[in-house]
C-alpha cells in the first residue's frame, strides 16, 4: 500500500488550489470527475450498443485517474493517508462479511 501513499505525495505536489479551499475544492472536483466517469459509460450505452471496446475502456480509466487525484487530495486534506483510507475500508468491508451483513444500507451496518 506505500504506492498509494507515493500517489498521494504526487497528487498533492501538483495540487494547485488555495489552502482556504482545502476539502471543498477536490471535493467539487470529484463531484466533476465522477460524473465525466458516468457520463462516458452513459454514452457506451447509448453509442456504442452496450459494447466497452478498448478505445471507450481506455478514456473512462482516464476519467477515474482523475476521480483519484481528487480522492488523494481530499484525503491529504483531511490528514489521512491513502493506505490508512483503505485499510478501514477494508477492515469495514471484512467485518460486514464476518457478520453476514454486506447487503443493507448505513457505514456502520
């Protein structure tokens, strides 16, 4: 998990954003991304009868390298680190399917 950290480093080193803006301005910027994520298998859909062909595959793994760079920088903003971020993401997700509750609604399920 250190090269999401190393991610992190480089996603905050090109952050360009005032410090006043810190949380709200990636989290705006996430909000654009995801949707551009959304947008583009929307298109798939309606253009490209259902059928993810490399060229479409490519330009949404484009879009979430983005949404990435705006989670990384979101966490930087908060003081987590990204490995941090996704062990309690995996710790939550092993302890739903230790107690038989992955389906349902809630974190703290």
């Amino acid at each position: 998990m250190k090269e999401l950290d190393e991610y992190q480093n480089f996603a905050w080193e090109t952050a360009i954003y005032p410090t006043d803006m810190r949380i709200i301005y990636p989290a705006l910027g996430l909000a654009g991304e995801t949707g551009e994520v959304v947008d583009k298998i929307k298109k798939v859909y309606r253009d490209n009868d259902r059928e993810f062909d490399y060229e479409h595959k490519k330009a949404i793994a484009k879009e979430l390298g983005d949404v990435l760079w705006y989670v990384a920088n979101i966490a930087e903003d908060l003081g987590y680190r990204l490995s941090e971020i996704v062990q309690m993401n995996v710790d939550k997700i092993n302890s739903r399917r230790e107690r038989n509750v992955m389906h349902g609604e809630g974190d703290d399920r």
